[in-house]
C-alpha cells in the first residue's frame, strides 16, 4: 500500500480538487486526509456538503493527542464514507486551530504508515508549501510527493522557487527526493509538461486536464453534468493512475524490504477488505509568453 501527498508551491492549482477526484477514482481502497492547516474545511463546504455523517476529523484526534487518549486506532474513528471504498478524514473548520495540529504531525504520519500496512492506500491534501504550521512530516514520510503546478510562467516560476528547499529537506529528514515528482494541471496552457520538467528538472508523473465544469462538483459541490463520469478531468485522473502506480512500485524497491514490495504491485488488491475497520496498527517505519522563458524560470 501507499501514502501519496500532493502539495503546491502558489496560487490554486487544485490541490483539493485533484486529491479528491484521485481519491473517488483510486481502484484500492483509500482515505483522503485534509491536512491543509488553512484551507477551512474545504470538502465538507463543497464536495461533501450533503453527506449525512460528517466527524470532527482533525480537530478530534488533536484533542484526543491533548488529553493523552490518542492510538493509532483512533485515526480511523475520525474519518467518514465518501464511498464504500473511500473515507475522508476531514480537515479544519477554523484555520486558528492550525497551531494545534503541530504535535500531531508526526503522530499522524506514523498512523498513516500503519494503515498503508492494514490495506489503506493514503492520500494527503497537504497545501501550498510554506505556510505556518505546514504538515512537513507527512510530506517526509510520504511514499510519494506530488508537486501541483498549472503550465503558466508564473506558476512555474513559484514550483522552481519552492522545490529546491522541499527537494533539500526530504533528502535530510525524509525518506529521500527520488518520490518527488509534478502534477501538472491544464497542461498546454501554453507549456507542456516534457517543458516543464526539463525546466525544473523534475520528472512529470501525470497531468490534469484543466476542466472547470467537472472541477466544480469537487470544488463546490455543483451537480454532476450527464457526462460527469467521461469527463476530461476523470479521464485524466484515471490516466494518472498507473503512471502513479509505477512510481510507487519503483519507490517500494527502494524503501521496503522484498518480502513486503508486492504490496504495491496489484492495485486492485485487497479490494474486498472491510475498510470500516481500523486496520491492524504496527511499528512505525524509521499576454503569450515565449518559450524560452519557461527556462529563465530556473534563474
């Protein structure tokens, strides 16, 4: 199993957006963690504002930390059904409580690599980098960062300045850069993504189209069109999967013992596990713009 975090460096790629259909679309079963510290709910406020269960999510396992009361089993209690196969750990409410999610990063992190161990691919809504109180540990011990950016000179600009610290401190505190790779929303617009990567030396693992209709039953809630399902955004989403999956697979080989790599290699395994159950918890692991300016980005 696997922990994917997605993150962006400025603006509004569509982080929340792009976790949330990756999660509704992920053949294994998955949990969505909300770990924007400023992003105020997002999902419940949009996509998941008809749900009939709703937890309190983030907020309830940092008062669970607080009084001492916290297990890794308790993650699970927290989170609600987006699907039989997909949960969601909701996020924030309020972004003032932000400051107290800093001694639950960690734990966190630890509890998600236990539910990878259980069959529960996890799927993190980290950010935008650099905030206060951003989740770096969840990034650390993530299998896999996927860095969002939209193909305009601006936002390339803003991932070239942010990645070289990220790339840094995940070769320093985590489990090394080689899982660092893009996500590139809206590409064409007007750079595609061999341009992109060759400017920020990072390797492409998928693209998102850039959908506004579809995007709008994840971001706000609006009813799906006839078309939904065939969509270019979930059609896209679903592209991604098995380029996703094979960066993963290559990262198992690097980060976990033989007997354990098989874990990865079927993506539909395991998909008839109860996911309502807290899985079995363990130890936790140790105007148009040229061309060419796409390279000026870098300077």
């Amino acid at each position: 199993m696997a922990t994917i975090a997605l993150v962006s460096a400025k603006g509004a790629p569509g982080v929340t957006t792009t976790a949330l259909a990756l999660t509704l679309t992920w053949p294994r079963h998955a949990l969505l963690a909300e770990c924007d510290p400023s992003a105020g709910n997002a999902i419940l406020a949009g996509y998941g504002q008809h749900l009939s269960e709703v937890s309190q999510g983030l907020i309830g396992l940092a008062l669970a930390e607080r009084h001492g009361q916290w297990s890794e089993a308790s993650v699970w209690s927290q989170t609600m059904p987006l699907t039989e196969n997909h949960h969601l750990l909701p996020g924030l409410s309020d972004a003032t409580q932000a400051a107290s999610l800093n001694p639950l990063w960690s734990r966190l992190a630890t509890a998600f690599t236990a539910l990878e161990r259980g069959g529960v691919d996890v799927i993190i809504d980290a950010g935008r980098l650099g905030t206060t109180h951003a989740p770096l540990p969840l990034l650390r011990q993530a299998d896999v960062v996927l860095l969002l950016t939209r193909s305009n000179l601006p936002a390339i600009a803003g991932a070239h300045a942010r990645l070289n610290s990220l790339r840094a401190d995940l070769t320093e505190h985590g489990t090394g850069p080689e899982g660092l790779a893009l996500l590139v929303v809206g590409e064409g617009q007007p750079y595609s993504a061999r341009e992109i990567s060759a400017s920020l030396h990072v390797p492409v693992a998928a693209t998102v189209a850039w959908d506004p209709l579809a995007a709008d039953v994840y971001a706000v809630g609006a009813a799906p069109h006839r078309r939904h399902e065939n969509s270019s955004l979930l059609r896209s989403v679903r592209a991604g999967h098995d380029p996703l999956q094979q960066l993963l697979t290559q990262r198992a080989q690097q980060l976990r013992p033989t007997a354990t790599r098989q874990a990865v290699t079927n993506p539909r395994a395991n998909a008839s596990a109860n996911p309502t159950e807290a899985p079995p918890a363990r130890r936790p692991r140790p105007g148009e713009t040229s061309r060419s300016q796409v390279e000026d980005a870098r300077a």
